[in-house]
C-alpha cells in the first residue's frame, strides 16, 4: 500500500464513523483528492543538519552550565572532610613533634613538622587542582560516548 491509499483508507474509515462526514461525501472526495496528489518531500538530512546548525549555540551553552554545575558539585563534596583531615593530621602533627623533639633538637623536629605541613599541602593542592580536570574529562569523554 502507498502513502496515498493510506490516508484515503483513513479519510474513508472516518467517514464511516463520522454521520457529518458521511452526509457531505462530495466534501469528502475532494479532500481525498486533495490529499493524494499533495505529497511533501522532506530531505531528512539537511532537515537534521539545519536544526543541529541551531541548535549547537545553545547545547553548547548547556553543556559548559553543566560542566561548571558538575565541577562545583564535585569540588564542595570533596571539601567537606576537608576539616576532618586538618585536625586529624594537626593532632597526628603535635604528637610526633613531641615525640621527636624528645629525641632530636627542637629545631629539627620544627623543621622535619614545617616540611611534612608543605608535603601535605601540596598534596592537598594537587588533589584539589586535579578535580576540575578529572570531572572535565569524564564529562567530555561521557559526551564522546552519547550519555
């Protein structure tokens, strides 16, 4: 069956149910008429490639709200232990500086507590410059992927 006997099949199953329709049946040949030589072609591809070219500003516009959304969501729920940690590690600090300065001068033990505090903010520093990174990644990587 072509497009054109379905929508008169159609047309013609409406007016069997329709008493409006079935009273007016010159009305209703001339639309069946009308319908099966008016035929659309619609070329899909350049339909799609048109509404892409519209689209891509605001789907751009999204996906950068939803990348900085992402980031910040990330960054905050890695800071909440964040104070956990910094006193956990102050008092793990204060325990070995009286522990070393029992055994080493008291400039030594200053020192070797100042370079572990710089060892661990830098640590910190860096796990927390690389979040950003790593969501934008995954982000970019789950787009390449279609999710």
């Amino acid at each position: 069956m072509t497009e054109a006997t379905d929508r008169h099949s159609v047309l013609e199953a409406h007016a069997g149910e329709c008493a409006e329709c079935r009273n007016d049946a010159a009305a209703l040949d001339r639309i069946g008429r009308l319908l099966q030589s008016s035929v659309v072609r619609v070329d899909v591809a350049a339909l799609s490639q048109h509404t892409m070219t519209l689209l891509r500003p605001e789907l751009s516009r999204r996906a950068r709200s939803l990348l900085v959304r992402r980031v910040l969501t990330a960054t905050l729920l890695a800071l909440l232990p964040l104070p956990l940690v910094l006193i956990y590690d102050a008092y793990l600090l204060d325990a070995f500086y009286q522990i070393a300065r029992l055994l080493l001068p008291a400039a030594i033990a200053t020192y070797l507590v100042a370079t572990y505090v710089a060892f661990l903010g830098l640590l910190f520093g860096g796990t927390y410059a690389a979040i950003p990174l790593l969501v934008a990644r995954r982000a970019t990587a789950a787009a390449a992927s279609g999710e």
